[in-house]
C-alpha cells in the first residue's frame, strides 16, 4: 500500500512539474527581399518595439521551458523564407545540454525551426547572468538560397 501511495504522489510530483513548463516562439523577422551582409541588424529583428538592438535583446524564461526558434519572412513573397538553422552557445551559463542546437543537421524537427529544452537556470550566486547565443540562418528569396547569417540575442533563465 505504501508503494503505491508512494507511487501515485511521484506521478503527481511530475505531471504537476511538467504542467508548469512553458512553451516559447521567439520569432527572428526578416526582410528577406533586402537583407544583405552588411545589412543584417537594418532588415531583421525579433518584433521588439522598444527600439533596442538585436544584441540586446533579451528574452526571459524558467527552467523546463521549451523555445522554439522560428524565421518570419516578412517581405510578403511566397518564395521567401528563413530558415532557423542552428543555435550555438557563445558565453555565460551555458543553459542547454549541448553547446549547438540541433546537434546536427539530422535532428533538425523542422525545415524551418530550432527547439531546444531549457535545462539549467543563468541565476548564480545571487546574480542574474545571460546566457549568449548565436542564431545561424538561411534566407532563400524568391527560392533562391541567398546566403547565411548570424544574431546573436541573450537568454536569462529563472529557476523555477
């Protein structure tokens, strides 16, 4: 009886552990019809409104969280996408279990997105740290691919 009771509260325990858990869109916009190299902070952006850079731009999230990284087209072409292609630790607390989201290309769950499970909190000693990544991603225009490119946002994460 004990081990069931036992048994039933661990099952709670974790439902309840998983329920909390959020899942997260960040979303990277880019003028696919006018991005170029030297270009890249001017034709994309996350939909920030507060005018800050895509450097700093910050996104909050707890540990368990689930952020999947999606690329928006926004030149309105059908042709045009962006392609996500990977997610890469730079510095601070490294809060994935690998240092490149996916960890190769066969991973990869969709053509366009990169997901990845928040499993260790930037909180340290009392201090909220960052951790920095770098977004790669691929812009095809009028189905053409024409070219790779790289952001490189931060991530604070809370414990739970």
């Amino acid at each position: 009886m004990k081990t069931i009771n036992r048994l039933l509260i661990l099952i709670t325990i974790v439902l309840f552990a998983s329920s909390c858990a959020k899942k997260h869109t960040i979303k990277l916009y880019v003028n696919t019809a006018e991005i170029q190299d030297t270009t890249v902070n001017k034709h994309s952006d996350f939909g920030q409104k507060d005018g800050s850079s895509n450097e700093d731009y910050t996104v909050e999230v707890k540990v368990g969280d689930e952020i999947t990284w999606e690329g928006v087209s926004t030149s309105g072409k059908k042709d045009d996408k962006v392609n996500i292609i990977s997610i890469e630790y730079v510095s601070g607390i490294n809060v994935f279990d690998t240092k490149k989201l996916p960890d190769s290309l066969s991973t990869r769950k969709y053509p366009e997105k990169v997901v990845g499970k928040i499993l260790y909190s930037t909180e340290f000693d009392g201090k909220e740290n960052e951790y920095k990544y770098k977004i790669t991603f691929e812009v095809i225009r009028e189905g053409k691919n024409i070219g790779i490119f790289v952001i490189d946002p931060k991530l604070q994460v809370r414990k739970k």
